[in-house]
C-alpha cells in the first residue's frame, strides 16, 4: 500500500477562538482512485470539510493489494474504503457517508435528509431508496470482484473480455432504466430535490463506470443532466479519481 | 398477483382512550415468500406490531409476475418488496426497515441504535456495516435475477445448474467468512451486543440461502449461534417463508 497525502490536503483551521490547529488528526481513508465506493467517502469527506491521509490500496497490482494479509485484517471483506476516524475503523461506504453526514451535521448539505415530521421520514427513505438502488442494485453487481470471477468462469481471453462487457453493460443499463424512472418522478436540480444528498454521491461513480462500459446514455436524460450539474460542484471536482495520488 | 391476508392478520387494537380501531388501515406488502428482501420487511413489520395486507409476487410463475406491467409500474427495479404505508410507496428493503424504526420509535426494539453521543454514532454504524456486508456484499451478487443471468450464459442444462450452484455458494462462502471475522468483535447474543437490530434482520435469511446452497456453515460459529437465537423469536417465526400465504 502507498500511503500519500491526498486531497483535501491536510491544512490549519481556525478555531473560534482564534486558535489555529490541524483538523482531523488521525483521520485516513484506504482508497482506490477508480473505486467506486472510496469515491463516494471521499465526495463525503469533501462536503463535510474533512481533511485526511490518502493511503492508496491498489486493487489490480501484486494481484490486488486488499486481498493482502495487513489490510484484510482491516476489513475482512477485503475491499476499498475503510475509514479511520475519531478513533473508529469504518467500512462499507454508504454507513460510513450516513456516520460522517451525523457526526458533522453542522458542516456541508444534510447528505440525508432531517426533518422529524412524516415528509422528513419519507423524503430520507426515498434518498437511502436511490443509494440502495445504485450501491446494491448496480454498483455491487458489476464491480471488480464479480468482473473478475465473472472472466474466470471462460477459458480464452476473447471470451473472457467479451463477457465481462457484455456483464458490466447489463447490470448499469437495468438499474440506470429503474433509476430513471425515480428520478422522473422525486429528481430537481438534484436526484431528490434542490439540494445534494447520498444518493448523488451514489450517482457520480455509477455515470463514470456506465461510460466506461459504454452504456448508451441518451436513454436516461435526468441522470446525464444531474450528473452533469454534480461534476461542477467543487466538492466533486476534488473527489475526482484522476485528482488521486494514485490515479494512473 | 395473489392477493391474500397475510401474517401479522389484521386485527383490532385498543388505543389509550380505549377505542378500538383497525390498525395501519391501507399498509400493503408486494411480497414472494421465498425472497430475502421481502423477508427482511417481514420481520422488520413484525417487531414493530405493524399489521398489513399481503400482496404475493410470484417470481418465477408467469415468467416473473415482478416483470409484468403493473407491478413495474410500482417498482421500477421490477424487485420485491414494495411497502404502501402512511400513504408513501417504499422501496429497498434495508431503506424501508430505517423507516419503519423512525416513524415506530417506540414500538419494538431500535432497529437502529440511537444514542446521540460518539458511541451511539459508531454503534449505529456497525449495524448498518454489517447490513449492508448482507445486503450490499452478499444477497445482491447471489439472488434470483443474477442466478439467471449466470444461467443464461451457457448452453446446456448441466452447466447452468453447476455454475448457478458454485456461484451462490462462492458469495455467500466469500461473505460470511468477513461478516464471521466481524462477529467475533461486535457480537452478543445478537450480532452487535444484546438486542436484536437490523444486522440481525439481514442475517437470517442469508442463513436460509446458505443452506439451500449447501454452504459448510461449521465455519461460522457465531453465524450459527445468532441465527439460532434468533430463529426462535416469535417475530422472526412469523416472518418466516413456510408462514406465508404463497409458500409452496
């Protein structure tokens, strides 16, 4: 594993009273540039202002470096991202995303949203509804570990490539029609409404990925259009794979 | 779709005025007995008292009912369960039990601890992890409409049996050795400490698929034991596929 110090970039806040001292200390994210779901805690980091030590996993290299002894001690599922903060590990990105959006409620958007009253309850299902709809509905589905034993179950490599197109482009085409269909009716500027919730965090990633698989996307304009709005968000920008110390 | 009055049956309570009324008047579960999904809302609906209608979605006759037009209509994943209550349509199962705990706060056991300190924070996302370790990690990659598509790369009947077979057992294999690691820190009685919660909620009908795929489950011991415990609870017993209006 590579360890970096990755964006945001550790940095001095000022206290209310007046004092100065690095924020989070201790606080680092195991992540791959290109993973899906580091992505997101990353995307969650940035809205909620938090800085962290970037320790870079790489999935594809000395044969998947998650799948070594020191890090699957970490996280027995031997996957990206474990977050470790306020002297908690974490994993499994959307509960990480729902930790940090209650332990800094006062920073950034509500990533779910609050409100006691029944439209409270419902509009935060409909925003888990969309994540879970992304994250076990798609993402979990089509990612590197069903990829790979998906191209393990054929013998030559033609084979292999073919299949696991024609598996990645399936799942994101079946799940972007359903998502679509949601965001037709609950979508504004964003996919629930006017503000920016889990479920873009979700939506991000799975666009990237589905033009990676070369899904056609005229079919689902409220996705394009949202995805297309977050990509400006700066919280985004800085979230980025190709802006990640390990990004190749 | 068949409909019938499904477990918990609807029933009269006495409120504290001493009125009686029929309780939850409208809540409809789109339910197949079999699916873990569905199954999950079960239970979640039986802990929290929630009497309601069950509506059965035959997944395999008809070529899928879950498939046809009206259905669709309602659940865009073409996926059961579906949950009418307090006039909202929800949807995903692990969203639609976070919702039942907040709006039925004190009905039942907290499915999702709460506590507004730290450790309340950190123990409510241990649940949701080892949640979404099921739903996210396991049950999406081994369920119905993914054996099928296993299925329908290959030609000949044998090999769609052999290769539906060593794929639901490699993931639930794979799942359960991290989830087992996991219990052997957070668990109690229950999966994490002594109360039933939304981890245990997912555990049982994995449990279930594990068997039906054979998996050597004397490699999970805490696995074993929690779902003992709690198979004899008199929720978890009404939940249970064999009860359901549609079990075959």
């Amino acid at each position: 594993m590579a360890s970096a110090a990755g964006p945001p970039q550790k940095r001095q806040k000022t206290g209310d009273d007046g004092s100065t001292a690095e924020t989070d200390a201790g606080t680092v994210l195991y992540s791959y540039w290109r993973s899906s779901c580091s992505w997101r805690v990353r995307i969650a980091l940035a809205l909620k202002d938090i800085s962290y030590e970037y320790k870079a996993v790489h999935l594809v290299k000395d044969g998947g470096q998650q799948l070594q002894e020191g890090y699957a001690a970490i996280n027995p599922m031997k996957e990206v991202p474990t977050l470790l903060i306020d002297g908690v590990q974490l994993k499994q990105s959307v509960p990480i995303i729902e930790y940090l959006d209650e332990t800094r409620s006062s920073t950034g958007p509500s990533l779910v949203p609050r409100g006691s009253d029944a439209a409270g309850a419902a509009k935060r299902q409909k925003v888990r509804q969309l994540a879970e709809l992304v994250s076990s509905g798609i993402q979990s589905v089509q990612n590197l570990r069903v990829l790979k034993y998906v191209m393990s179950m054929f013998d030559d490599v033609a084979t292999k490539k073919e299949k696991k197109i024609t598996w990645g482009r399936h799942w994101i085409a079946k799940g972007f029609e359903a998502l679509e269909k949601e965001l037709e009716q609950c979508s504004g500027t964003y996919c629930v409404g006017d503000t920016v919730t889990l479920a873009d965090i979700c939506l991000v990633p799975q666009v990237y990925n589905a033009n990676r698989f070369k899904v056609d996307m005229s079919r689902f304009p409220n996705i394009v259009r949202i995805n297309a709005t977050l990509e400006q968000l700066p919280a985004f920008i800085a979230a980025a794979p190709n802006k990640m110390p390990d990004a190749q």
